[in-house]
C-alpha cells in the first residue's frame, strides 16, 4: 500500500534564522551561564504575580546575586500596548543595558521583544507598528533571550511582537523584523507545570492553530511541513493530557513545549491563516485572551475551509490532502491512502470539536461580542496565507456558530 | 493499522542555529542586494575550474561591476590545507573586507569559513584544530556567504570546516564554533545542473550518509529526526534521477540540494557515526575524495551497525526501529509494523548496496588502500555518536570489504 505524499517538487523559499534552543527539564540553569557571555547589565521582563508566587523568581534573583549579575526587572500583567513598551523602553534607555530577559507567556515574550528593540529607537514603538506607523524597524536591538513558561505562542521563536490597544477603534499589530527572532530560546518543560488547565487549553489550542494554519498555508515549504506536523504529532498525544491528569508530568509538558515552540518557527517562515487573520480585529476591539480566540474559532474555520476546498472540484480535492493528513495523525496514522481524503478531513473537524468541548474553550459571547460585531470584524480581517479563498458571508459564518 | 513511532518522550536537547537560508532556482540573483547590506569590499572563495567554464562567474563579475562592488577573489582546486588557509589569510588581513562569499563544493565553502574566521586572529589554523592545535577559536569571523555548487557535504549549514593534510602522519580535523555556521546560505539548484554523474553521486551518497548517521545517532533530537527524515525522503525519491535521466532537471537537483542542506543542518546538530569515525583517517592518510569514502562505506557499515544491533536483543531490536523507518521509507512506507522491523532493516541494507553498484561508487583499493593499511586506519577512527559500540574487529570489517 503505497502512502500519499504531498509537496514532491520543491517551491523556492526563504528560511530565516531560528534562536540557538535549549530544551529540557532543569535548563532554565543554564541562563547563569549564558548571561556573563553577554555582559552583568540585564533587564528582565516577567509576568504579573505567578513567577513570583511559584518562587521561581526568588530563586532567580539570589542566583543572580550570587552570580554578581547586575540586573533590573519589569512587571507585565497583560498583552502589551505601545504606551507600556513606550514607558519601559523610556526608562531604560540610558542604563547601559546588555541583554534583555523575558520569563513568561506570550504576552511577556512580546513585551521583552518589544522593548529590547525599542531601547535603541528614540520614539514611540506605535511609529513601527505594521499598519500603524509609517517608519520600518531596522532590527537594532539588545539582544534578547526568550523563556515561555507556556506552551502558546511560539513567541520564543518568532520574528514579530504583537502590540494591541484595546477598544472600538482599537488594533492588534505586529513590530517585525527577521533581527527580533530572539538570540536564543530556553525552553524549560518545568517552567510550565504550575500553568492552570484553563490557560493551557487555550494555549495549547493557539499554539495547534498556528502549527494547522502554517501546514496548510499558500506560503509553506518542506521545512516548514515537516517542522509543522512534528509539531502537531506531539501536540496531539498530550494537549488533553497536559490539562488534566497529565497537567504535573514533565514528558507532557515537553511535548506541548516542543509543539509551541515549533508552532512559533513555522509561522514566522511559513505565516498564517483565517483565525489569525480574525483573531487580529477581534483582539482590537474586545478584552479578550488571543489563545481564547483560536482555540474557540480552530475547528469552525478549519470546517468551512475544507467545505470551500471541497467546493473547488479535483484541484480543491489535491490542496485537500493536506488536511487529510492531520486527520490521519489525529488518529495515530501517518499515511493516507488516496481514496481517504474526503474521511480524514471529517476526522480532522471531528477531533477539533472534540478538544474544543473537552477543554471547555469558551465561546466569543462570553466577552461581550455579539451579532451585530461581526460586519465590522470581518471588515478589519485580512486572509493572511490561507489554503483557499473566503466569501465575506463564510467569514461570517466561521464568527457567527462561536458566539 | 497502527503505524511505530519512536522519540515519544522528549530528550533535553540544543539546537544551533541555522543559517538564513535562501532557496530556489535563480536565487544566485538575490546575492547582488544582499552583499550591499554587509558593505562594498568582498572576498570570493571559487572552485577550480568548473564555475569559470559553465560562465557562471563571468556573469557574477559583471553583475558585480554594473553594482561597483569592489570584490577579489581566490580559487581553492582541492581539499584545502592549513597552509592554504594561512596563506590566503595573511593576503586578505588587512584589506578591511566586509563579507567572505564561498561558491563551490565542499571543498570551497569549508576553505571560506575557515578563511572568514582566520582573517581575525594573526596566527596559523593549525593552532585552532581540532586534535592538532591547543588554542579555541572564539567565533569571531567576518560574515560569510555559503553558496554550494554541489549536493553534497552541507558545509553551507554547518558550524564546522574540514581542514586536510594528507600523508602518513596527514590529518583531516575541523575548525568548530557556532558562529562558523554561514550568515546566509543561497541554495541555488539551477547552480547543480552541470556537476558532473560521479560527483554528484559521490556527493549525494555523502549527503545520504550524513542524514542517516545523523537519524540514528545517540545523540538525536525530535527536530533533527524530523529534518533528516524529511531530507532522506526527498534524496531517496531523487539520487539515481540526478545522477542520470534526471541531472538536468531543476526540480531533481532540487530535491538533492534541499536533501544535502538539511544534512548539514542534522549533523551539526546530532552528530555522526562509525563511517565518518572512519572517513577521518582514511581522508588524513589517502588522496580520496571525502563523498567516495562515505559512498563506499555506507552500505557496509549500516549492515555491520543492524548485525550488532541485532545481537544486543530486545533493546537492540527498540533502537533498530530507526533504521527500520529509513528502510521503509526506501520503499515508499512512511510506517512500520512491529514485526516488520528486521524485514525492513534488510530493505535498507539492499537498497543501499542497490545505490552502490548504480552509481558505480568506487572501492577504496582504488585509491592505493591496502589490507595493511586497515590497522592504522582503525587505530585512528571514532565511533563518534555511532548508535551501538562496535569492536575492533567489526570496524576492520567494514573497511575490508570495500577494498
């Protein structure tokens, strides 16, 4: 029986550089070593209360002194808007600084990102913002060393911050540069143990929905793929695990590490789809976590894009294939036969619907979005690299069965 | 049917950095925007001869001068020595160049890293080897540009370059950092078409050899396994092709480069086995082409690591999953059955004696290699992070039966 296999013949691509990863349980120790390499002047930016009340900054900070590391800290309770990074990056502009440390989720891997390029720029970040400002990053930047303590974003790999101010007329806009894909990425699974189900679920999903989008992007290529769907076989065995009975077991945490991580280095070369492209308008104008976004819209859209694809006839049929062959990961098979398309892709929806009742994504309706947001959404949404083309009316759709 | 997955649990892993990595066919073109970028004042490393005769470096010099780039060049003929590198160095320390740019095999681009991270220090390569010298080299370098004209070593994705000096006492060691890694590699596809069929199979076996010794290393990581399986699959579909019908085919030469690139990523990243433990030596003692090593190595030492494999039971017959994989692979399997694993073990075997004898690899004896040779030989070789310990005797095995 021979397998189904898709991308035989290479398209030209471009592959920027990833950070140097260090991956395991326990290598958060490493940063002591590492930080002298750069210099003893070092700001970190960390998250609003969990860090500390894990009292894994306590044992960072006396590492540190013990270390004779200078070093200076910021708090980040939530996704950064310009005025924050404004701020910090003001404060700190003149202090000499070496190297800049980010220790938390998505939010705080921004924000350091953000800042660390910010401290060689003498005026607002809302000036480089994508679609905001009219001036171009140059990619100076302090050099910058992520750590996720979730497994969401895949910030630690990535080459954009996403800035967000909130309200009717707010945004959701990326500063990018190839130069801001951090130095080097420390990926330590027991940083991500004490992370709450809720906050998992929602990251986990984010982080499937980038790794699917990239996958079946009009813009992939073979690294990319096969990054992809390594990701997304890990991702798969373990995100029901990682939160519920396997939330504490470090091997379950390492996978969903891994997968994010993945997810993060394959946007960046691979970009994304639909949600994303919703989730950018969406997370503009309602307080409301962007892996809440992506989880809750993962499996409406992937539905309407395969119904789309169906719609196209045998070119839509061979574009399908793809999608097929995550439904056959999904349920532990790693070749599709070709008459099997059209069922794997039901599998594909199936098991989405399935995580997403499992993990209890909440709807959009929770956080205030109603019907009659829905126009203006999809006004503000962009396709981004999406596998097929949407109508105004299927957007719409995709919004409407989550509210 | 349940396919066999190995690598569930996640090891602690690090993984360097990758070049910025550009791909495609016509490519070459990107290089005139991208050397402004460094500055004006460029070092070439070309072959020979064959970049000159195929008029490609006619057209790059005229691309050069309509950009007045100021660039010199040197030309490397063979594997290059220590004394090359220094005395290319010492020509090229002080004229302030902005970016070393390397097109050609192996050969070339090992020969331009070397040279980029010699025109920063003032002493000889020899001191910075290793295993020859006693000093470390600290990664400053000027930037360089990796061009490969050949698929086959993946020295435009490696942190390492081959410095030989053949004789009785000759030695084939490497200089090594992170920062050797290129700034850039443009993998040019459409640059492959005129290599010659016993290079580019000597070139494509070495490639093969890489990927495979890479995916079974002990030192393995998911992101490595996913790399060389993804470059085995491509180089598979395509070796014999590129070396016949296909060598003018943009898209089968393609496959190669993409197959060659991905193992220079793996290996420097998971390390290598028995047969490059044993190419050293051999490369110190004899005029040998590197990929005809490997080439002619590669059939038997597999054979020789299944048998030893084999006799270690059932924790050996868990670590033969991996060579089972690459066996089914080679016949269009992207899965194996639990009982399928020594089938398919043999499956490897015969088709890499298959490619042997189709690409005509030449054996050792050819190149004044002895029976009497074999003991030194074997005196000298490592097992590197081969995937089982192999006895003295088996390793003169491998050798023996490719005289």
């Amino acid at each position: 029986m021979q397998s189904l296999m898709v991308n035989v013949m290479i398209p030209p691509f471009s592959f920027a550089r990833i950070p140097h990863i260090i991956f395991g349980a326990g290598k958060l120790n490493e940063l002591y070593n590492i930080i002298p390499k750069f210099g003893n002047n070092v700001l970190f930016v960390i998250g609003g209360r969990s860090l500390q009340q894990s009292g894994i900054w306590d044992e960072i900070t006396s590492n540190l002194e013990r270390k004779s590391i200078n070093f200076s800290s910021t708090s980040i309770s939530s996704e950064p808007s310009p005025l924050l990074i404004d701020e910090v990056a003001t404060k700190f502009r003149d202090k000499a600084l070496n190297l800049v440390v980010g220790i938390g989720g998505g939010s705080v891997n921004d924000a350091g990102k953000s800042i660390s390029a910010m401290l060689t720029k003498n005026d607002s970040i809302k000036n480089y913002l994508e679609g905001v400002g009219d001036k171009t990053h140059d990619g100076k930047k302090i050099p910058y060393i992520a750590i996720p303590t979730t497994s969401g974003t895949g910030s630690e790999a990535t080459k954009n911050a996403v800035i967000s101010e909130v309200g009717p007329d707010g945004f959701k806009k990326s500063l990018r540069h190839d130069n801001l894909i951090p130095n080097i990425a420390i990926v330590d699974p027991q940083l991500m143990i004490s992370c709450p189900s809720s906050i998992s679920a929602a990251c986990g999903m984010d982080a499937f929905t980038q790794l699917l989008e990239a996958y079946v992007s009009s813009k992939g290529n073979p690294i990319t793929d096969t990054f992809a769907y390594s990701g997304m076989k890990y991702m798969a065995e373990n995100l029901l695990l990682a939160c519920s009975t396997g939330s504490s077991d470090v091997n379950v945490r390492a996978a969903m590490a891994y997968g994010s991580l993945l997810s993060g280095i394959t946007l960046a070369n691979a970009g994304l789809g639909i949600i994303h492209g919703l989730a950018s308008p969406i997370g503009g104008m309602f307080k409301i976590p962007h892996g809440v976004i992506c989880g809750t819209l993962l499996s409406e859209a992937t539905k309407i894009n395969i119904e789309m694809l169906q719609k196209l006839g045998s070119e839509g049929r061979k574009r399908l294939k793809k999608h097929a062959q995550i439904g056959a990961l999904l349920t532990g098979k790693y070749h599709v036969e070709e008459g099997m398309i059209y069922q794997y892709c039901s599998k594909l929806i199936e098991t989405l619907e399935m995580w997403t009742n499992e993990l209890k994504i909440d709807r959009l309706g929770k956080y205030g979005i109603k019907s009659e947001d829905v126009e203006k959404i999809v006004e503000k949404a962009g396709l981004k690299n999406n596998p097929v083309n949407l109508t105004t009316e299927s957007i719409k759709t995709i919004i409407l069965n989550r509210l």
